[in-house]
C-alpha cells in the first residue's frame, strides 16, 4: 500500500511539473518561444529538439533514481548481506554510453544544419535593407544608408524583408537581442558584425541589450516596428523631411555621453561616422554576405577580409 501510495505521488509530481512547463511555454510572457520570423522559427525548432533529446536522458533518470531511492532504502529490520561482488556489466555501459553519443550526433547534426542554414537570409523577390546599428553607453543608435537618416532606441523596418544589421559598439561590448525575430549577436569595439532578421508580419517586436555593461543596462531597450513596404517608405521620407539633422558635434555628444535616452530620430547623419567607429577601435570586420550583395553593395562599407 504504501509503495503504491509513493508511486502515486511521484507520478502526480511529473505530471504537474510537465503541465507547469507546456502552460509556460503558451504564455506571452516567453517571446522566444512565439517567433514571427523565419530566423526566429529555425530557431525555435532547435530549441524544441534539443528539449526532447534531453528528456530522452533526465526523464528515465530521474524515474530510475526515485526507483533506486525506494527500492534499495534501508528501513528497519534489514538483514540482506553485503555482498559487493558486482563489477561491471557490458550491456549497461553500452546502454548508458551508446545513448548518449547518439543523442549527441543527432544534436549536432541540427545544430549544424540551422546554424549553416541562418548565415544566409532566404532567396526572396524583396530587396534587402541595411541597418548599421552602434551600441551605445546606454542607447543604441540605428542608421539607415539607403536612406540617410538615424534614430535612437527605435527601429522600424519593412516586414517581410531580409534586414542585414551591421553592428558594431563605441562603448563596452554588448548583445543586440530581438527575441522574437531571432537569436542575439554582440556588438563589439573594432568589429562590423553582421546579423541578418526578418519580420514575416507588421507589428512591434521587443529588443533590448543582452550583455551587462553597466548601471544603465537595464534601459538598453528599444522597439523593432515592422511595416508594410509602403507604410516604411512613408515614415523614413516623414523624418527625412521633419526630424532635426544629427551634426558632428551632436554625434560626438551622444556618443560620449554615458547616460539613457528616450527615443529620437534625425533625418541626416554625418558621413562615415559608422566607419569612424569602427576603425577608431582596430578596424576589423566579421561579416556574411547577403545573397545578390558584395561587399561594395553595402552602402558606406569599405569591407575588409
């Protein structure tokens, strides 16, 4: 009665704690797993068999432990023998080392496949748009060559267009993060990293910085609106003909300066200032080509290999 009754309870605990993460995993407070892009969906579908691979091994474990628990327990009037004669068992050590390496080829196998997958957006009619994207000390500052202009802590792009992001950092290094188009990539001092994303649908996306860098780390966030085509043509030639310019001296002003900003938008930029930043701190670029663009095709990118 009693084993019964453990088994029972053991039983009732797996099923609340597997309720417990699939009502979690359905709530909106956990944007990574509610992707609205085909970067973000690759993605997703990685994490979810990596999350099955690994219950293939914790689940019989933590079964097999509660078993051995229970049923090796020392409990009073216990007399079996000592009898330590056992050594080793071939089919067990096949077992418990086999399975293993073949959940991790198969993980492998995944992650390399959306990895390599990832480095290049999708063959699409749409054109694709460049953003160079500077962390700042505690801001982040996204330009738009095609367009001429910039904004602070805001980012709105067309949706259903690839976006090549070109990051790079005038500060301590950080991560730039928008959960629900796709993973994180750093923005660091001297380097032009590249990050491609897409928005399959219009609406407004949560980023933020990832990587601590700070006492204003916490308010490194930003919003990603994404627009149809003609919706975005409008607002980019809006503040190209009502936001103030971004002069030299006001570059260099909220470059330098260590503190917050709201969100502010300029219709012009000075020239190269992108550049500037990178090549004051070593000049190196990392980058992935987008398909249909060279390096020259990269608006104010003299490209480095």
């Amino acid at each position: 009665m009693k084993k019964q009754k453990l088994l029972n309870r053991v039983s009732l605990f797996f099923v609340a704690a597997l309720t417990m993460i699939m009502m979690s995993g359905c709530s909106s407070n956990y944007i990574v797993l509610d992707p609205k892009g085909p970067v973000g969906q690759t993605e997703l579908h990685l994490i979810v068999i990596s999350t099955i691979l690994c219950a293939i091994v914790v689940i019989p474990v933590l079964a097999i432990l509660v078993y051995i628990v229970y049923r090796f327990r020392d409990k009073p009037g216990n007399d079996a023998p000592y009898t330590p004669d056992w050594s080793d068992s071939k089919v067990l050590e096949i077992i418990w080392w086999g399975i293993p390496v073949i959940i991790i080829g198969i993980l492998g196998y995944f992650t390399a496949k959306d990895t390599y997958a990832l480095t290049k957006p999708p063959v699409t009619d749409a054109k694709p748009i460049t953003i160079q994207v500077t962390n700042l000390n505690w801001k982040w500052l996204f330009q738009y060559p095609d367009q001429k202009i910039a904004t602070v802590n805001y980012c709105e792009i067309p949706a259903g267009v690839p976006v090549q992001f070109v990051l790079t950092s005038d500060a301590p290094m950080n991560s730039f993060w928008v959960p629900q188009l796709g993973g994180q990539e750093y923005a660091m001092p001297g380097m032009a990293m590249r990050l491609w994303l897409q928005a399959d649908h219009p609406g407004k996306y949560f980023g933020s910085g990832a990587n601590f860098t700070g006492k204003g780390f916490a308010h490194m966030q930003f919003q990603v609106e994404a627009k149809p085509q003609a919706e975005f043509d409008a607002w980019a030639k809006s503040v190209k003909h009502t936001a103030p310019a971004l002069t030299k001296e006001g570059y260099v002003s909220l470059t330098s300066k260590q503190d917050t900003s709201n969100v502010q938008t300029f219709s012009s930029y000075p020239d190269g200032s992108f550049e500037e930043t990178v090549s004051k701190n070593g000049g190196q670029y990392y980058h992935h080509d987008m398909p249909g663009m060279s390096n020259t095709d990269m608006p104010g990118m003299k490209m480095n290999k």
